[in-house]
C-alpha cells in the first residue's frame, strides 16, 4: 500500500518515527487495543499501546500481535506517577463521602475497597523495552529516573513525553526528549501534567501549541480537540510536526468501549466533558456524570492518585449492570461530535486525507 508522503508542511516526525502518516494513535488505557493499534500501523500512522494498564505479559503479547501483523513502527507508553504511600485516614475519609452511594446501591461500605491503580515505569517495564525494543517510547507525568531513561535509549527507540505548558516543554527537552506532545486543555483523558496540578491555569491547544514550538527546538505533536482534517491542519499552521488524536479512535470497533461508555460517549459535546479527579485522584478529562455533578468534579476528598478509583468500582459495576453509567469514568476531550464514525485503520487514512485537501485549500488562498 502506498501512502501520501507529500503535501506535510513539516515532516521532522514522518521522518524520526519512519512513518508515512503524521497521525499518531493516542495510548488510552483500558479503551485502546492491540487490535486499534496494529491497524493505524497498517494506514501509515504510529499506532501505541498503553502499558500503564498492562501487566509486562500482557504489553508483551500486544506487541507482539503488532509486530506480525505490521512491519510499521510502534509505540509503547508508560506513567511516571510516584506510587503513594499508604493514606488509610484519607481513604476513609473518601469511603465515608461515598458510603451513601453505597447505601443507595445496596451495597455494603464497610469492606475495605479493591485496590485501584497504574502501573508506573520500573525495572520489569525497563526490561519489557529492551527485550522488544520498540521504535518510540512515550511517557506521561514527566519521564522516569535517569538510569531506566538511559536504557531505553541504549535500546534505539526515540523519547517523547507530554507536556501541558511551555515550561513542561523545556522540562522535557532540557532532559533530552527527542519530541514533545503539546497537550491542551481539551484533550480528553489524564492531564499529563508533572510541574504543577493548577488546573485553572492550563492552556488550550490553540494557545499552547505555537508557544512551544517557538520555545523548543525538538519537534512538537499537537493533541487536545483534534478529530478531523481541519484540526491537523490548524495543528501544522500552529507550528506541529504531527498530531496525537485520542477521543475520535474511541468510536471505532477496535475500541474496548462497554455498552454503558459508549451511551456516555454518544453524549459528549463540547460543553459536556469536565476534568475531574474523582476517579484515579489525578485530574482527567471525561464525560460528565452523576457522580461529577454531584461531588465535584474536582474534589479535595479524593485519594491520591492512583488509589481513588478502588472504592468507586463496587459501584461502578452494580450501576452498569443496571445499564447506567453515574460512576463511570469515560475518558473524552472537547471534539468528540467531530470525529469520523470508521475502523481504525480507515479513519487514520480519512483524517489524513482530510488534513491534506485542508492545506492544499489553505496554500491556494
């Protein structure tokens, strides 16, 4: 299959991840597949798989569905959280705000709630990296200690990281990042922000994106409120390399989206997302819910990430066995209403043939 390889104003990640398609498959944990991942590789475009959500058996055998299906590139993306110390006041504290959740459910609140988490970078992930050595490494909340970053760069593979602000971005190219993901504040999913939770403060895309570009050398991929070919091309004239697009992927069929996610989905507009940290004790962006409206969406009481979201999951699963959706988080930015309704393949292919028509439009004004 050949790929369009001209009419890209920049083509600095084309030409530093080897792609064919300046698109790159956002890693959403427990949404994105494999399966998602393998068929934005086959298009031309970085397909990623969230480890963060895997156990290393698992991100093995993801990638290694990836690697017989595509000769293409791929990207493995790991969290760099500090796991917290143990907090049991504090946990207490968040079971008795829900306890009359509880209550209202038939539950019983006094068990202590299953453990909820992501796995940060370590030692067994370092390994995973040098054992299947892939062509581009992301990490979010910052990048992981010097020695494991050292090795993942011995391996061969490219470094990127996300960024929320300039000063993130310089952060990270300080530390020597071979890309940064300027992420605005209309992405869907966890903020990626490591210098500061002041969420208050964080740009949007439109305003970010140009600033850091102009504050690093590295190249830039744009993420937050891009699902079609208006927005690649809003991000290549902001000064991007590429894009990073999360939410529209979630509508494909490679999507492991539940019946009740997808009722949420279905719902999200422009004005119908909230960033809140009820779920994980870290700020997200997803649809609002009963839960959101009720208690936050940002609310001191919540654990620190990413214990919060253990004492929710009773919940959660006696609501969607209900078929409602009051204590699911789903993960989406500002744009969902935009984006295609296509496997994933075909909408990594439609999304850059948009973008392209897009400029060529925009250069004949």
């Amino acid at each position: 299959m050949t790929h369009p390889a001209s009419g890209w104003p920049d083509r600095r990640i084309l030409d530093l991840f080897r792609i064919a398609l300046p698109i790159i498959q956002a890693p959403m944990a427990n949404s994105s597949t494999p399966e998602m991942a393998l068929a934005v590789c086959q298009a031309g475009g970085l397909g990623s798989i969230p480890c963060a959500s895997m156990t290393a058996d698992q991100a093995r055998a993801a990638v290694a569905l990836v690697r017989a299906g595509s000769r293409g590139p791929v990207n493995l993306n790991f969290f760099c959280h500090t796991t917290p110390p143990a907090d049991p006041a504090r946990m207490m504290g968040w079971r008795a705000r829900l306890a009359p959740y509880y209550v209202e459910e038939g539950l019983d609140p006094a068990p202590p709630p299953p453990t909820g988490g992501r796995a940060p970078f370590d030692e067994a992930f370092c390994a995973l990296v040098e054992e299947t050595r892939p062509e581009v490494v992301s990490f979010h909340f910052g990048l992981p200690e010097t020695a494991l970053l050292n090795r993942v760069r011995a391996t061969g593979a490219k470094v990127i990281s996300s960024a929320t602000t300039v000063a993130e971005a310089v952060w990270l190219e300080e530390r020597g990042v071979d890309a940064v993901v300027a992420t605005g504040f209309e992405a869907g999913g966890h903020r990626g922000a490591f210098l500061g939770l002041y969420m208050s403060t964080q740009p949007g895309t439109f305003a970010l994106v140009p600033q850091v570009a102009d504050a690093v050398k590295v190249p830039v991929i744009a993420a937050g409120g891009i699902a079609d070919g208006r927005g690649i091309a809003a991000a290549f004239a902001l000064g991007a390399s590429a894009v990073q697009i999360g939410t529209a992927y979630l509508f494909c069929p490679e999507a492991m989206v539940s019946p009740v996610q997808r009722s949420l989905l279905d719902q999200a507009t422009d004005e119908t997302t909230q960033v809140t940290n009820l779920f994980t004790g870290r700020p997200a962006r997803g649809v609002t819910n009963r839960l959101m409206r009720e208690i936050g969406p940002l609310s001191a009481d919540a654990p620190a990430f990413p214990t919060a979201g253990g004492a929710l999951a009773p919940l959660r699963a006696k609501a969607e066995a209900d078929g409602r959706g009051d204590f699911t988080n789903q993960w989406a930015g500002q744009a969902a209403r935009l984006a295609p309704r296509l496997p994933a393949g075909e909408l990594t292919r439609t999304l850059a043939a948009q973008a392209q028509a897009q400029l060529q439009r925009l250069k004949g004004l």
